[in-house]
C-alpha cells in the first residue's frame, strides 16, 4: 500500500527518492523493501535520542559529562 500510494503522488517521476525514518527496525525493513534506491535519512529528533543514549552510556546516566554531550552533539548535527 506504501509503495502504491507514493506511486500515485509520482514517485515514478522523482530523479532521487528519500525515505525518512524515525529509527525502528521494522521501519528501515519496510523502506529496504519498497524503496530499495532511496535515500535512507533518521529523522532529527531520533537522532538526538540516539545521541543522549550514546552519552549515557559513555559517560554514566546522570554524570555532568553526559549532560554537557547531551546538550553538544545535536547542535554539530545542524551545523553547515
């Protein structure tokens, strides 16, 4: 049904396709499958979520240093 509809919205005619995802397996396994050419892209929020864990993990759940992480990685993902 995915792939139905963004045929319909003219995917056909599209150079690049881009999948945006928030993370989950199931997710990317639905995009590999429908959209095998696209461009796969985890969405901001995800990301940064995926980056607060990161620190947790680096630096201890609750550790200044992981705060500060917290607070510094997503801004270099906006960066130009």
């Amino acid at each position: 049904m995915l792939r139905t509809e963004a045929l319909k919205r003219g995917l056909a005619l599209a150079r690049l396709g881009v999948f945006l995802g928030d993370g989950a397996a199931w997710v990317w396994e639905l995009a590999r499958e429908n959209f095998p050419k696209a461009v796969f892209i985890l969405d901001f929020f995800h990301a940064a979520e995926h980056l607060e864990w990161l620190a947790q993990a680096l630096f201890g759940e609750t550790s200044e240093r992981a705060q500060t992480q917290q607070e510094l990685w997503p801004q270099l993902l906006v960066k130009p």
